[in-house]
C-alpha cells in the first residue's frame, strides 16, 4: 500500500458544507427614462449597499462601521462588512473582513428603459443572511426610489418572488397589495449527478480567478476547484452556523490530476464600472466562454452544483462568475 492510500481514500468522502440560501427575484419599473451600465451588477451592489444603511444604521454616516459599538448586531455590517470576530480560519489569518454572503444577479443587459419598463434581478442570500430578507425588502424600495444610473433616475418597486430549484416561483411582494407574512424558507443547492461522459463548464459573466495575487487568463482544473472550494468554505464558515467546514481538502486536489481539459474557448472580456472609492471608472474584466471537461469528475459533484449557485471568483457579489454545469 502506498502513502497516498489514505489520503486518496479521504478525498472520496470528502464533504462539501451544504449552503442554505435564499433566491430572491426584484422586478422594479422605471418612473423616467433611465440610462444604466451595460453591467448592472455593481451598481446595483452599491445602490442597495447605501440604501441598507440608511434604512438600518442608528448612529449615522459619520459612524465608521468598524468602530460602532453596534457593529455585530447590525443588519448592514452583517451583510455587507461582515467583521471577523476571534481567530479565522488559517487560509484567512490576515484580513479583517468575511466573504460577503449575498449575490446580485442581473438579468437582461439593456442599459435603456423607458417609462413603464421593469428592470429585473436576482438577489441571492446565504446561511443567516436568509434571515434579513425583510430588510433585503426595504433597502431594494429605497435604492429604487433614490434613483439608479447616471441620472439617478427613479424606479419603484413592483414585485419580489422567491425563486425555488426548478425555477417556479412564489409571489412575497407586488405593488399595491399586502407583502406575505410568511418569510421565505431557504433552499439548499440542489445536487443532480452530472451528465454523463464529458462535461463543459460555461461562464456567463467574467470570471477572475487570482493566483498568487495575479489574475489568471488559463485556469487549470486544480485552480477552478481550490477557489470554489475556499469560497464555499468561507460561505459556511461564517455565515453558516453549525457547518462543518474541512480545510483539509488536499487529498480532493489530489484527484484533479484525474480530470483533464478537453478544450477551451475562454476569452477576456473587459467593462467598465464606477468606483465611487477611486471616483473614476475602472475595468474590470474576465474570462467568458467555456471549459470541456474530461476524467473522474464524480467526487466533484456536489462542488461544481454548489458553485452553480455561489458563483466563483473575485467580484462574485455582483455578479461576476457566474456558472453552469451541462452536457459536452
């Protein structure tokens, strides 16, 4: 028996934590004519970022959120400066702020509407950010009031859905009628086998994958599986209570030997956002496109369904990294 016997046999019933989340479907109608970025994932981060906190904060913008006294019992800085209190995880010992437990998901890309026409997205919330969704309820009808893109222009709040597995829908808000008093229940990523023989992994929205702190424009196997799986082990770590998080996956990189790249039409794909930070535009781009996968890929099942919904990369909380799992 070889050395790596055991390490092989670990790998096989290596546990991926299981995510709840929330799926969260915003229809908004513009009030005026509105001119929005082609990408409306970062504004749409930022927009509801601001608007969370001033729905939510008691202490005001002058209040930095890293020194209130209120901090860990805050609705905004739970979702979106979420502090690492006490000793991390070793992969994390260094920085002082969790992995964000939400997603915005844009749906369409026309940048113009007109008076009437609705604007769509997606807004994903995991493990105990579940709980916030009335606040997710609020926030969204004030960011929409305040106005989106460059003229600010002004947007109600027409209805919210929750989103189950198979894609149907429940109605938790539309205008004009009373919210449902009955919260939304989170789902769990649902694990269908892959298909059979070889499998593509299609990135919808740019994909930026840094390795030793530089972005990486030929992804292997091993790198795909070492940030889905560090993401996902975030996710579960801090806003997961109860998960059971194993950072001792090197045995299931291991078997990435054991799966090969078929072809690949990945390109680079660049946009443009505003930073309110740096006050200026910067680019920020990925690769899109697809990856055919070939070998043993039946331990990376649960990995590759849960990443269908998490999403992989950096920039993932707007959108970026967006992936699908089908048929070569």
């Amino acid at each position: 028996m070889t050395q790596n016997t055991p390490e092989l046999e670990v790998s096989a019933v290596y546990q991926i934590p299981v995510i709840p989340y929330l799926r969260l479907r915003m229809t908004l109608e513009a009030e005026e004519p509105a001119v929005l970025p082609p990408f409306h994932g970062s504004m749409l981060r930022g927009a509801f970022g601001h608007a969370l906190r001033r729905t939510v904060c008691v202490m005001g913008p002058q209040q930095a959120c890293a020194s209130c006294l209120l901090r860990n019992a805050c609705t905004y800085t739970r979702l979106f400066e979420p502090f690492i209190e006490g000793e991390p995880p070793p992969f994390l010992r260094g920085i002082d702020q969790a992995v964000r437990p939400y997603i915005f998901e844009p749906l369409g890309v026309d940048g113009r509407l007109e008076r009437g026409d609705p604007l769509r997205f997606d807004l994903l919330l995991f493990g105990r950010a579940v709980e916030s969704q009335a606040y997710a309820f609020l926030a969204s009808e004030r960011m929409a009031r305040v106005g989106l893109g460059s003229r600010r222009s002004r947007f109600s709040l027409a209805r919210v859905e929750a989103v189950e597995t198979d894609g149907s829908t429940r109605e938790l808000f539309a205008a004009g009628a009373r919210p449902s008093t009955v919260p939304a229940s989170p789902l769990v990523p649902s694990i269908a086998p892959l298909p059979p023989g070889s499998v593509a992994l299609t990135f919808q929205t740019p994909l930026r994958l840094k390795i030793r702190d530089h972005l990486n424009g030929q992804p292997s196997f091993r790198d795909l599986v070492f940030n889905i799986l560090r993401r996902i082990l975030e996710l579960a770590h801090f806003h997961v209570p109860g998960a059971q998080s194993d950072w001792n996956f090197r045995g299931l990189l291991e078997r990435t030997n054991a799966v090969g790249i078929v072809s690949s039409d990945l390109r680079w794909h660049d946009w443009e956002r505003w930073s309110q930070r740096q006050n200026t535009k910067v680019k920020l781009g990925g690769l899109v496109g697809r990856l055919v996968l070939d070998g043993d890929l039946e331990p990376f099942t649960s990995l590759l369904r849960t990443a269908e919904v998490t999403h992989v990369g950096k920039a993932a909380t707007f959108g970026m990294g967006k992936l699908e799992v089908q048929s070569a």
